[in-house]
C-alpha cells in the first residue's frame, strides 16, 4: 500500500513538472512570434502596426525585462522612438533567448550605421537582413552575427 501511495506521488510529481516545462516552452514561442511581428512593423516603418504589436505583446509578457521598452513602443506613433525602444528590446530578448533556447532557429543581426553609427542589434526569423532600424531607406544594411538554436 506504501508503494502505491509513493508511486502515485511520483508520477503526480513528473505530470506536474513535465506540464511546467510546456508552459514556459509556449510562453518563450509567444515571446519570440510577438517579438517578430513587432520587428517586421518597424521593417515597414508602420508605427501604428508597431504599436498595435508591442501592445499584443505586452498580453502575452511574462519578463519584467521586457515592458518598459513595450510601453514606450505601445504609447508612441513616432518611429523612431520606437526604434529606440526596440534597440532595448532586442538586447533583453536576445539574453532571454540564449539562456533559454529557442524553439526555432533565429538570426542576430546587426546594423553598424544604426543611431549615428552605434550600431545596433536585432533577431530575425529569417538570414537575409531586413533592417527594423531603417526600414526601407536601408532596408538590407547589416550583417547575420550569429546562428542560435542550430
């Protein structure tokens, strides 16, 4: 009876943290898929589609890290503060994603002429570069970084 009783306890334990595991892999993908679609609306240069994704973004943010930037995204119809924020933005994910894998693979890419010729970072479903920081104007300015999750 003993054993039954601990077995039951086990398997309860496994379920339970096997189910942990799903939810964060799903809350990572919703992460990553609102991360995207808020960088292809600035790719655009469509402030109005940025804000309407980095306020479906913040519906799904489970990552403190992460909602400063959003905010500011979400209240602004000027691009190229929403660009700004994006640039904090796409350091924080990039950290998220690195620590945790990512379920599909991503692209770091960088532009060097980004804000005065900082230079700025982004991630990328895709290898060819298709810069959030200027849009059509240079649409293709940058390089691939770095392969993650392959």
């Amino acid at each position: 009876m003993k054993r039954a009783i601990i077995l039951i306890a086990l398997v309860a334990t496994v379920v339970a943290c096997g189910g942990n595991k799903e939810e964060k892999s799903t809350a990572k993908v919703n992460l990553v898929e609102n991360y995207l679609a808020l960088k292809d609306a600035l790719v655009a240069t469509n402030p109005a589609q940025a804000q309407t994704a980095a306020k479906a973004f913040l519906e799904v943010n489970n990552n403190d890290a992460l909602t400063a930037d959003l905010k500011t995204i979400a209240a602004s119809t000027d691009v190229a503060a929403q660009r700004i924020a994006f640039e904090g933005l796409s350091v924080n994910m990039y950290s998220i994603v690195k620590a945790g894998g990512s379920e599909t693979v991503l692209y770091k890419q960088y532009c060097p002429m980004a804000f005065n010729n900082k230079g700025a970072y982004w991630l990328a479903a895709e290898e060819q570069v298709n810069n959030p920081y200027f849009g059509d104007r240079m649409l293709h300015c940058g390089s691939v970084q770095e392969t993650i999750n392959q």
